[in-house]
C-alpha cells in the first residue's frame, strides 16, 4: 500500500466507547491549521506554543455550534511522536462526541488515518527504528508486568542496539573480506584465514545466544496455552474455576455438563497462560456433545500443554484410556483430581500406564495441589525456553528470529568458504546478504509489503 506521506492524518487515538477523556490526533503539515480554524478560546492565541496545552471549545466552523469542551497541545516537528508537527484534542470521551470532532477535523483537510499510520510516519521520519515500533504494539497489547518491561526494553532500544553492534562488527569484517578480494596476499598484510573465520564465528555465537531467546521471549509477548482435557465429571471445570478463583465454568455432578470450550487467561509469575476448560471426552450419540469434543481436539493440537485430568476416587475407565492415548505423545500434564476423597487411583499403576511421567494430585474443589500445579506449568515454560541466558536482550518476534537465523546460516556459509580457501568474492557476497538480512530488523532493509504487514496489526490512532 502506497500511502502519501504529504496528507495531515486524523483519527480518535483512544478506545471505542465511554472514557473520562478521548483524544484525536492529527500529524502532517496542515494540523496545526485545522487547530486554528477548530479551536476557540477566550484570549487570542497569535501563536500556538509546542508542549503547552490550551483550553477552549471546538467549533464547527459552518454552523458555529460548539461541538465540546477540550483541551488542545501542539507538537510541533521534529519533537513529536511521528516527527511530524502534531495536534491532539482532548475531548470528553464519548463515541458521539468524538465522532463530532473527528468529522470537523475531516472536513477541515485531515484524511483518516490507517491502523499504525502514526507509528509508521514515526518510523519513516526516524523517530523510532522498525523495532522499536514493533515494541509500540507488544507494549499496548502486553499480557502481564514481564511482558511489558521487555517491550519497554525493546521501545528503549535494547534489541536495536544488539542488532547495530552485530552490523558494525560484520562491516568490519566485511572490509578486510572485500580488501582481499583485490589484492592478492604478497601485495598487502591481509587478516589470516584463521583469524577472519574466528571474527566471524564470533559473530555467529553472539547471534545464537540472541536466537536462544526466543523460547522464553515468545512465552513472555504470547503467552502459552493449557487444555484441561479428561472424560466426563472429573472436574475440569472445577479446576478452571479455582484457577481464576471465580465461577466461570458451569460445574454440575451431571456428565456432560461443558459443551463448547471456555477459555480464561491468568498470570503465572508473569506469564500469560491461557487455560482451555473444554468438554468432557465419551462416545455420545447426542450431536452437541459431539461437536464439543470434536472442538477438544482442535485446541489440543494448538496448545503448548495438555492437563490430562484423571478421578482420583475411581477407577480409569475407557475413556480416560481414550485420553491418554490420544495425548501421551505430546506435552503433558497428569493431574488427579478429588484427592479429598478415598484414593482409588494408585500411582503405581498409572505409571505402568504412562512410565516416567509424576501424577500430580489435586482437590479442585479445595484447592490443594493448586500451586504445586502451576509451578510445574511455570518450570515447562522454562524448559521451553532457556534457563541461562546469556544474551543482554530477549527475542519476542517471529520475524526478528528468522532474519537472525538467516544471517547467522550465511555467516556460517561465508566462514566456511573462508576455511575452504574459496575465492573472498564468495564469502563477501554472503556476508553482505547476512548483513541485509539483520538490517531488516531495524528496518534499513525492508520493503513496503512487510512495512505494510507489521503496522496492519496496529490499532487505529497509534
Ligand atoms: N470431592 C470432589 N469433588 C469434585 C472435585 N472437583 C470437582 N468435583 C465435583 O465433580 C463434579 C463434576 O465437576 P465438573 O467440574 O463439572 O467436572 P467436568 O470435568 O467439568 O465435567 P464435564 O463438563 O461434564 O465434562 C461436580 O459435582 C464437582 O463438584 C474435587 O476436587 N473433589
Ligand atoms: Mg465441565
């Protein structure tokens, strides 16, 4: 999508609906104007001051009716969020009302904005580098306090600053690479191979431990997901339940009480985990049930861990066998529910069915074994991820992964052509793609179509 940069953007930057405040921001050249012919105070301000807040009225320059009471700033270029000269409205923050303005600001010579507009002249005028930007939207959509700082790490700067330090070192390289390409060994002190393919391997290892990141950064921006899946009435709702400490999930002593499947997300030592109470797994000739468990499937194959929730108080029956059959290769939790009753249930024998994997017993309905339950999700999340980190900054992104992984396989491929004693020309050409391909993180190399797919997620006004 081609936009022009030359129209005065506009659009409401708060969220829909009722609010003490909303505001509408605008950013091009022509805000300031629409300020002038919108906004009435009681003195005459000759000029607007950048940083300074106003109170006045807006008032619809055709029929002079004020539209609401506001407080009113400009921010005049280059020290504003886009780089751009920038107005913002504070009105009351109805729908209707905003509306109003927001129309008033239209027809004054604004053109709605599209979704990350703002942010993406911010990063056109170079305010913010492509990461960073990126790091606006983790910010806003962060899940709990850990997500948030990293986004605030990477708003700050932290991950560019990684990536910048790699590019320079690999420019670096890239010289003495491109001097031998030119000069043959007698005609000048070139690096020997050795040193040049430990330069570079050097660079390979920084990218690893950056690229080891990812599992727990991933975790940390998304969160992960947990399906309570087990066969009818052994609790899964209940369990739900008293992990949100609240009656969300109907929870009856009837079999098949849950149909379709109720998601709850809870923060565990800062990390996001959403918790899928879903139907319980029988053969029933009833076609609702029957689509609920089609459903347990589905998000079973699209979780992160599967809750094998068993009866402690009776025995295993078909159905639980179902279930664990049809889950036992994957991440699994096994938890016995309603420890508060005589134990049927032998440890014993479920791990003659299931060998090397701990049961965890809990009461759903008192809540013991709760905590025990969500340390053990808490240690996979670790296990996912990386327990020593070595690196200063953590990946969150899918796309910065793949473009670290790409430049790390061509570092590795130049460093062995290097060792080969290939022609420099090779190696260069390779190292110049490795460096293209971590530019594209920060944004020096990225094209439209990605810039387009990055700021789509955005939300409108920001
Ligand atoms: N004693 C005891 N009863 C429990 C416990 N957890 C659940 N129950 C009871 O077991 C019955 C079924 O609980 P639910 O949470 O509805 O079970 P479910 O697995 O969601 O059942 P479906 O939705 O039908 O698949 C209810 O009567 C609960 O009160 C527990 O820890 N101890
Ligand atoms: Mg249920």
């Amino acid at each position: 999508m081609k936009l022009s940069q030359e129209d005065t953007i506009a659009a409401i930057a708060t969220p829909c609906g009722v609010g003490g405040i909303g505001i509408i921001r605008i950013s091009g050249s022509d805000s300031e104007a629409i300020g002038r012919l919108l906004f009435k105070s009681k003195k005459s301000i000759p000029s607007f001051k950048s940083h300074y807040l106003y109170s006045g009225n807006i008032v619809s320059p055709t029929t002079g009716a004020i539209l609401d009471k506001v407080l009113l700033s400009v921010m005049r270029k280059p020290h504003s969020y886009t780089g751009e000269d920038v107005l913002e409205i504070n009105c009351h923050g109805g729908p209707v009302v905003l509306e109003a303005v927001l129309s008033e600001v239209i027809k004054a010579g604004a053109r709605l904005a599209e979704p990350g507009e703002f942010t993406r002249r911010a990063f056109l005028n170079k305010r913010l580098d492509l990461s960073q930007a990126e790091a606006v939207i983790d910010l806003i959509m962060a899940k709990t306090d850990r997500g948030l700082n990293l986004a605030l790490s990477h708003l700050k700067g932290d991950l560019s600053k990684s990536i910048n330090d790699l590019r320079s070192s690999m420019i670096d390289l890239l010289a003495i690479v491109e001097i031998s390409i030119d000069f043959t060994e007698e005609d000048i002190h070139t690096s020997p191979v050795s040193k040049l393919s430990d330069s570079i391997q050097h660079i390979i290892t920084s990218i690893d431990e950056i690229l080891s990141t990812y599992g727990e950064g991933k975790i940390l921006r998304e969160g992960l997901s947990v399906v309570i899946t087990g066969k009818p009435n052994v609790g899964k709702s209940s369990l739900l339940n008293r992990l949100l400490n609240e009656n969300r999930a109907i929870v009856t002593s009837v079999p098949g009480t849950t149909r379709d499947f109720i998601e709850e997300v809870i923060n565990i030592k800062g990390i996001p985990v959403k918790f899928v109470d879903t139907a319980g797994i029988r053969n029933v000739e009833n076609v609702i049930e029957q689509e609920g468990i089609r459903l347990v499937w589905e998000k079973v194959s699209s979780s992160d861990i599967v809750v094998i929730l068993l009866d402690g108080s009776t025995n295993l029956t078909e159905e639980d066998m179902e279930v664990i059959e049809k889950n036992k290769e994957g991440e699994i939790i096994l938890v016995v529910n309603k420890n508060d009753l005589s134990p049927t249930l032998r440890n014993n024998a479920l791990s003659k069915i299931l060998p090397g994997v701990k049961p965890l017993w809990i009461s759903a309905k008192y809540g013991y074994g709760i905590p025990a339950l969500k340390e053990e999700i808490y240690a996979r999340t670790l296990q996912n991820g990386q327990k020593d980190i070595q690196s200063d900054v953590i990946l969150t992104n899918l796309r910065h992964k793949i473009a670290l992984e790409k430049a790390g396989g061509l570092l590795a491929k130049a460093k062995r052509n290097i060792i080969r004693g290939l022609s420099p020309e090779l190696a260069a050409f390779d190292m110049r793609e490795a460096l293209e391909s971590l530019g594209e993180i920060v944004g020096e190399t990225t094209n439209e179509d990605v810039l387009d797919k990055i700021f789509a997620d955005f939300c409108i006004g920001k």
